[in-house]
C-alpha cells in the first residue's frame, strides 16, 4: 500500500476498475499508434478483463467483516471511498467475466444477423467502448462516495447507448434514442436523489451512521426518504424495471446480439450494484421505500412475462425475460433483512451465467443464413430441432432456458428462486410472495415455450448445415458459459452459497 498526504491508495484493490480503464486506454493508443495493427485490440481487452478477474476473485472469499478498503481520508473522518466485500467482488468479477463473454462474441469478422457488418467504428472503438463501461460497473460497485457512484454509474451507461448505435441501422437509431433519453431522465432522477440525500445526512458519502442519525430526526427524515425513492426510481431505468422499462425492447433489438448481451450482463450487474450501495447503509427504511420495491418487482415480474409469452422473435423474448427476471432481483430487497443484498445478489448472479449462454447461441444461430437471406435466427422456428441437429448448441440453450425458468436440470435457478422468496416469506409480506410464485409458474410457460423448438423435428431448419463455422471465439465464449451453467446447476452454493 501507498500514500498521500491526503487518501491512502491500495492498487490491487483497484485492480478490478482499473485494469479494464487502462486496457481502455492502451487499445487507443496502439490505435493511433499503430492503425493497420487492427488485430491487436481485442488481445489487449482480453488480456485487461482476465487482471480485473484475477484480481477481483480473492476478494470474493475474504470475510464479509474485513473488506478491501481504500482512497480512505486521514483522521479524524477517516471514510473510505472504496470498499470491496465479498459480494462487490462477486458483482465485479460477473461485471468483467460477461464483459469477457461479449468481447468473444465481437471478435469474428464478417456477416451476422444478416449484414455486411454488424457494428461499424473498428476494433479498437468497440473495445474501448466495452472496456470503459465495464470499468464504470466495476466501480459502481465498490464506490461509497455520491461523486464516484455518479460518474461510475454513468461511465458504465454511456459508452453502452453508442455500442447500440454503432450498428448503423434505423432499428439501432432507434434503439439508442430510447436509451439515451431514458439515460437522461434516470441521470436527473439519480441526481436529485443524490442532492435530496446529500442534504439530509450532511454527508456526500453513502454510510449508515449518517444515514441511520437522519432517518431518527422527524425533520430530516421524510427528506432522505424521498431522496432514495428518487435514487431508486433512477435506478430502475437502468435495471429495466416496470414501469421504467420502455427502452429496453428497441435497445434489444437494434442492437447487435453481443450488445444485447452486454446490456443484459454488465449493465445489470451495474445497475443492482448501484442500488445495494444506496440500500445498505438504511437498517431502519421501511415505508415507502421498501412498498416501492415491492411494487416494482411484482408490476416488473407480471408485465415482463406476459409479453415475452407472446413474443416470437428471440432478442425480443430475452428484453421481456430481462424486464421480468429484474423483479426477481429486487424481489428480496422489499423486505430488507440482513439477507436480501445477498438473495438479491445471487439471483442476479444466476440470471447473467443463464441470459449470457442464451444470448452467446442467439448470436451464433443468427450467422445461420446464407448471403443475401433474411436472418435466420430472429424467429423461434428458427431454433425447430435445434437439439438434434446441434447438441452443443440446443443443449446449452435448453439448460439456460431451464435455469432462467427454475427447472430441473436448471437447479440454480430454482435455489435463486427460493433463496429470493426467503425474505420476503420471513417479513410475512404473504401478497408480494403469492404474486411471485405466480409469476414463477407463468416463467415457465415463457420457456418452456422456446424449449419445446428445440425438441421438434429439425427439418429444414436453416441453421442444419452450420455447425462447423462457429468462430473459436464465441466457441470458447459457449463452451466456458455452459460449464458454468451445468456447475451452477449441479453445485449451486457454488454460486449462492459464497454470498449467503
């Protein structure tokens, strides 16, 4: 550890934010540098993501009572800025890890998704732009200040709405549009929390003494409250929640698949972050706050799986999944017991291992047709016989379909169902769990639906011929997802029980 006359800097702390920044940078660099060297910038992301990982995963298994903390002030404040306990070592390693994934799936040049190219800009513009947002999810995470949460949680935002554009397409303008616009809105949301929070405790860091001694003054209190349900509010833009969700289907679409991952993996794991380092440190909130919470999960659960059970084209199943799957993520948060940040954790754990394989087979069914075709993969008959005609590929799309739907052999999805219902059935909140275990069986539906393609008779499915040209890449991408998944599955504490 160094120092300053001012802040106490430990670097490998930071290691899991700054390694994806500075990879950030070299890939510029080499880029003005070097600009025919184009096949050098997806080396050097691989290379920052896997420090960021090695670096964060230490962290997962130190003691929730001795967290990596540091930019720590001298006496007598003596706050610390930055903290990483073993479930904000969690977020930052799924953070880098689908980071990781959606640079697999970058990688391959040439037709997808039924055109010449995919997202425009170059290699060394779409690395940087993952790297920086990816930098920004990690840090969201482990900030504790209103300065650093802000920028990081922007930081993870922005580059995203331009790798939707970069697309080029009239669906991708579209798509960005909403994003941006919604990003604005949630911007000025999150802000004026932040200012209403600021004002109430006195304090720009987010701690539970300040917090707990505003909450206990009559006059300050209903300021804080409202400053987090603007927090909050905010929040659940970038988390796709109802009624906070619209952006979230044209994003999907217009985006490139890999995009679509992207905005489906880190940006989520940015967003809930994000929210526990608001919640946390309010012990005593309950009200407003925590009725919102459960408004939210049971409106984002309902809406989400009852369009998804209409849907046909796959990008657009997966943005439903993703609205309804966010109310089972914030669904332990509405009771706020000392387990909830770790159910709700572990959940939005086993969501991103399950959307990621399905989006990583997405992405590879897409390149399916020939040139001068309509894109094979952008409706569900495209997926007819799957499981037959490519075990690799329907048999992990089958598994991440169970798990997303809570079904044998996805037992990890089933464990984050019960482990998420857990604090809302020990508050006794009985109509927010029934509307749950509702919502779980109507899940199912929405699943098993897209299961029951991939067992049908393949036919003349168009994706029958292909399955030698998968890019190694995005093989290595599925390949490591499915084992994952099947470990999850077969060992879930490995995934819940580290956070429990």
């Amino acid at each position: 550890m160094t120092h300053t006359a001012l802040v106490s800097i430990d670097w490998l702390a930071l290691a899991p934010v700054v390694a994806p920044a500075g990879g950030a940078v070299v890939a510029l660099v080499l880029d003005a540098v070097l600009p025919r060297a184009v096949r050098v910038h997806a080396p050097v992301a691989v290379l920052a993501l896997v420090v960021g990982i090695a670096c964060a995963v230490p962290g997962v298994a130190r003691p929730a009572s001795q967290p990596w903390r540091t930019l720590c002030l001298p006496a007598p404040d003596g706050a610390c800025l930055y903290e990483s306990g073993p479930l904000v070592s969690a977020f930052q390693v799924a953070a880098l890890a689908s980071a990781l994934v959606v640079l697999l799936l970058m990688w391959p040049a040439g037709r997808n998704d039924g055109e010449p190219d995919e997202t425009r800009g170059g290699p060394a513009v779409l690395v940087s732009l993952v790297l920086a947002a990816t930098a920004g999810a990690a840090g969201v995470a482990a900030a504790h200040d209103l300065g650093s949460w802000l920028v990081c949680l922007e930081l993870a935002t922005l580059p995203a709405i331009a790798l939707v554009a970069l697309r080029g397409t009239r669906a991708a303008g579209r798509g960005a549009l909403a994003l941006l616009t919604t990003s604005l809105v949630s911007f000025a949301m999150v802000v004026l929390g932040g200012a209403l929070w600021l004002t109430a405790t006195g304090e720009a860091v987010f701690a539970p003494g300040s917090a707990g001694t505003a909450l206990a003054d009559t006059h300050r209190r209903p300021v804080l409250l409202l400053g987090v349900l603007f927090l909050v509010a905010g929040l659940a833009f970038k988390l796709s929640l109802a009624p906070f969700h619209a952006w979230t289907p044209q994003a999907y679409a217009g985006a490139s698949s890999p995009v679509a991952a992207f905005l489906a993996g880190t940006s989520k794991v940015a967003a809930l972050a994000a929210l526990l380092v608001v919640l946390r440190p309010l012990t005593q909130v309950a009200g407003p706050v925590l009725l919102g919470i459960g408004l939210l999960a049971a409106v984002s659960m309902t809406v989400g799986n009852l369009i998804a059970l209409v849907q046909d084209d796959p990008v657009r199943l997966l943005a439903w999944s993703t609205v309804a799957q966010a109310g089972w993520v914030i669904l332990p948060l509405s009771a706020m017991r000392p387990t909830s940040a770790a159910a709700s954790g572990g959940y939005l754990l086993a969501y991103v291992v399950a959307t990621l394989v399905a989006f990583t087979v997405v992405h590879l069914v897409s390149g399916a047709g020939r040139s001068g075709e309509a894109p094979s993969g952008r409706t569900l008959a495209a997926y007819a016989g799957l499981l037959r005609a490519h075990p690799l590929l329907g048999g992990a799309l089958g598994l991440a379909l169970l798990s997303l739907a809570g079904l044998p052999p996805g037992v990890v999805g089933l464990v984050a169902k019960v482990v998420a219902l857990r604090p809302v059935v020990g508050a006794e909140q009985w109509v927010l769990a029934l509307v749950a275990v509702a919502n779980a069986v109507l899940g199912i539906a929405v699943y098993v639906r897209w299961f029951a393609v991939l067992l049908r008779d393949p036919g003349q499915a168009p994706t029958a011929p292909w399955i030698g040209r998968i890019p190694r890449p995005a093989l290595v991408a599925l390949v490591v997802g499915g084992a994952a998944l099947v470990l999850t599955s077969v060992l879930p504490q490995l995934l819940l029980g580290l956070l429990a």
